[in-house]
C-alpha cells in the first residue's frame, strides 16, 4: 500500500515520512502473524492473488499503520518528517542547569500495544488464503 491510497482510507493519519516508518513496522507485524512453525513467510513467498485476499493484506496493513499511529500519539512520541517530537509529556522540569523529563511509554503498555497488533492483524487476515491457497495463519509446516 502506498501512501496516497493510505491517506484516502485513513486522511488523518501520520505524514508520508512516520507513513514509511510505521508501514515497515506493519509489515514486520503480519509477517510474525503469518510466518508458521518451519519459519516460511506466506506473505513473502506466495502472496495472496485472489482480489478479496489481496485487499485483506492491504487493508490489515492500514489499519496496523493507524494503530501504531495511534499509539504513538498516546505515548506521546509522534516525529515530524524534520526529526522533532510532538506532544510528549514533560513529567519534571529543573531550573538549575535546565534540566526537562518526559514520560516514557511502560512495559505495560508496550505489551498491551504488541497484543492489541496482534489482535487486529488476526482479525484482518482470519480466512484469508495465500497465493497457495493456505491459510495465511496456519502456523504447522507449509505444504510443499
């Protein structure tokens, strides 16, 4: 998925440049999703061809950028295409050598964050077939 067709699902989302970073992170997301016991990735070796297969994918892929958007913005570590952060939490400020704390995200919620992927890419790509026409979440041996 590209950004123009991300934008137009989803026109208030992150810009093109956090759209690359997330989308990479998405990507890596469905591929532990759909990679089984003996290691193949279905999404790399048999893509889906089937129309409403394919469109699964794509879209699972959206919504995994929304939600790490999302949650970046929850933790308060949104990055603009310059480099800076918005919106983070300023927790302590010392005046003496200017010192500034921000809050960090917790384990917690980095692990909520990692089920809450989970949970969507599955939701997405539940009875969605590979190129093969495997499950893409069957995770015993791929059929050769």
């Amino acid at each position: 998925m590209e950004y123009d067709q991300y934008a137009a699902l989803y026109p208030d989302g992150p810009d093109e440049g956090a759209f690359d970073r997330l989308r990479w992170e998405a990507r890596q997301i469905m591929d532990r999703a759909t990679t089984g016991l003996d290691g193949v990735r279905k999404l790399a070796v048999a893509p889906p061809t089937e129309e409403h297969d394919a469109q699964a994918v794509e879209r699972c892929e959206a919504a995994l950028v929304r939600l790490l958007w999302q949650m970046e913005q929850a933790d308060g570590c949104a990055s603009r295409p310059d480099g800076t952060v918005t919106g983070k939490v300023v927790t302590a400020i010392t005046a003496g050598s200017e010192s500034v704390s921000f809050a960090a995200p917790t384990a917690a919620s980095a692990e909520d964050g990692e089920e809450r992927c989970r949970k969507l890419a599955e939701r997405y790509l539940s009875g969605v077939a590979d190129a093969n026409g495997v499950n893409l979440l069957y995770m015993g041996l791929y059929p050769r």
